[in-house]
C-alpha cells in the first residue's frame, strides 16, 4: 500500500475541474454539433472518469500492477464495446425486414394439438 498523501487542495482542483467539465458537458448538449454530438460527450465523459480513477481512486500513487489491472480492465472493456458496435452496426442490413407482429392467436395456431 502506498504511504502516498494527497493535499486537499489537490482534491479540491480536481473537483472543481470535474464541475468545471459537467458544465461544459451541459453546454455542449445544447450546441448542434451533428454525429459529433455523442463523439463529444464520451470525450468529455472519458476525460472525467480518468481524473476520477486517476486522482480519487489513488491509482496514480499505486504500484505497477495496479495500474496494469486498470488499463486491462479498460482493455477488455473496448474489446466488448466495440463487438456491441460491430454488431449494432451490421444490423443495419436488416432495415427493410419487419417482423410480422405476435398475438396470442398466432401461439394458439402454431400449437400442433
């Protein structure tokens, strides 16, 4: 464990910069900046998480290894996403399908008894 100790002004710039953030996060919702919309927001919402995990979690004072499970676990994290987006994606072939829709009729029809 690291004998590592924070001043709290440290804390104190870290949080006013995650406001900071928040606000711009705010405002950004109300420009129309077209597909970049979501683009912007996750920039924003990664840069904050990483001030989080990198200042309040302590993983900056924290051991190698530590610091290796982090980035790993953000690695599996991408590699997850990214099939979910692969997938979303592709899906986009289907557009002209509809499904026609299910009643109870139809459950009753498709029972061989």
């Amino acid at each position: 464990m690291s004998d590592h100790v924070s001043p709290v002004s440290l804390y104190v710039t870290i949080f006013a910069a995650l406001m900071i953030l928040t606000g711009v996060t705010v405002a950004a919702a109300f420009l129309n900046l077209g597909p970049f919309n979501f683009a912007v927001a996750m920039l924003i919402a990664g840069f904050k998480a990483s001030l989080v995990v990198w200042y309040f979690m302590h993983v900056k004072y924290q051991s190698h290894l530590t610091k290796l499970t982090v980035a790993t676990g953000l690695f599996f994290l991408a590699i997850l996403l990214g099939l979910s987006l692969i997938d979303y994606v592709s899906r986009d072939n289907f557009a002209g399908y509809v499904a026609p829709p299910v009643t109870p009729d139809a459950e009753m029809r498709s029972d061989p008894r």
